[in-house]
C-alpha cells in the first residue's frame, strides 16, 4: 500500500515538474513491449514511466544503471520498492555475468520494459547511436513489440551535468511499434531503430491511449 501511495505521488510530482504528457504516433500498442528511447536526463525513466497509463505502468519496469540508481536512501527505495528498476553494470569486468540477465529474466516472466539503448545522457537533441543491447534483446524475444519513444524538452530541463531542473514542459512521443526483419543485420536493424526514435523529434498528432 505504502508503495502505490509513493507511485503515485511520484506521477504527480513528475507531471507538476516536466509536465511528461504522452502522445502516441498510433494506438499505444498492447501485451508487453519494450520501450526504448533516447536519453538525456536523469529525469527520463521517471518521465516515460509517468506518461504510462497505471496498467502499463503496473507490468513495466525500468533498466537502469546501478552506479546511479543503487545508492543509500531514497534512490534506492524508488529503484527497488517503487519502479522496479532492474539494475544493469555500464562497466562490465570480462569476468562479470552477462549485463542482460536481469533484463532477460524480466521479459520471461512478461514484463515490460524501458530502455536508454545509447548506454549514457547526451546534451544533444537527437541520440547517439544505439549500442547492441537493443538488437539482442529483440532477437532473443521477437514476440516483444518494440515501441519508440522520444522525449522532447527534457535535454534541457535537466542535461548532464545539471543537479537542479528546470521545470520545462516535456512531451513524451510513442511510436509505432518497430518491425522486426529476421534476415536484418545487427548494424541495419541498430540504424533504423535509431532513426525510428529521431523521426518523432518533430511534433506528431497525438492519439489518445
């Protein structure tokens, strides 16, 4: 119980902050996804995450990084308690389990998930190339609908660098779901889920969930 309270005042909070209003390029998709985005705030997991309806937000979970997320206090009762985050190691040692266990895991049991595929925040507008994470996870789970999502004012509101955000509204932007290719290659399916993701760096007519 004392968690739903939390959840709640952390959509509140959010929205009253950022603003985190969804638009979605299509019907927002049902069954489990991936929502995979470009990255650019700390406040992007709670952003996404605060523009889901509450039955998405119940089966989605965030994957984040542990070295941010895993610290004493209130981030860690949020990541562990509240979003569910399943922590990740951005510096893997060679002698370290595979990074994506946890994620795998996660979608076996059918949750959803949201994923930064640039590994890190940039102060620029559109993303870094996407690293292999996203095009392992998508061919080990070709079931999973891979959905866009482009956040639009948060790489101001609070860029790398910044402790203090700036209340800046922001709009969350859902696209269609990505079609997998079977015979795609790791680089071509990586392009075209990044340029996926740009393509709604433009305003889009907004359809209701």
């Amino acid at each position: 119980m004392m968690e739903r309270m939390v959840a709640s005042g952390l959509v509140g909070f959010t929205r009253l902050l950022v603003g985190a209003r969804a638009q979605w390029r299509a019907e927002a998709t049902p069954g489990q996804c991936l929502y995979f985005a470009n990255h650019c705030s700390h406040l992007d997991t709670l952003a996404i995450w605060s523009a889901l309806t509450p039955e998405q937000r119940a089966s989605t979970r965030p994957v984040a990084a542990r070295d941010y997320w895993d610290q004493p206090g209130l981030r860690r009762y949020l990541a562990n308690r509240v979003l569910r985050v399943i922590l990740i190691e951005r510096r893997r040692d060679l002698q370290a389990p595979d990074p994506l266990t946890g994620v795998f895991a996660a979608l076996e049991h059918g949750d959803s998930l949201i994923l930064f595929p640039e590994g890190t925040r940039t102060p620029d507008r559109l993303p870094q190339p996407f690293r292999g994470g996203l095009f392992r996870i998508a061919e080990t789970f070709p079931a999973v609908h891979l959905v866009p999502v482009y956040l639009d004012t948060l790489h101001r509101s609070l860029p790398k660098g910044s402790h203090v955000p700036l209340p800046l509204y922001c709009n969350v932007r859902f696209g269609a779901p990505l079609k997998r290719d079977a015979a795609e290659t790791r680089a071509d399916f990586l392009r075209r889920a990044h340029a996926a993701v740009c393509a709604l760096a433009e305003p889009i007519q907004a359809v209701s969930p």
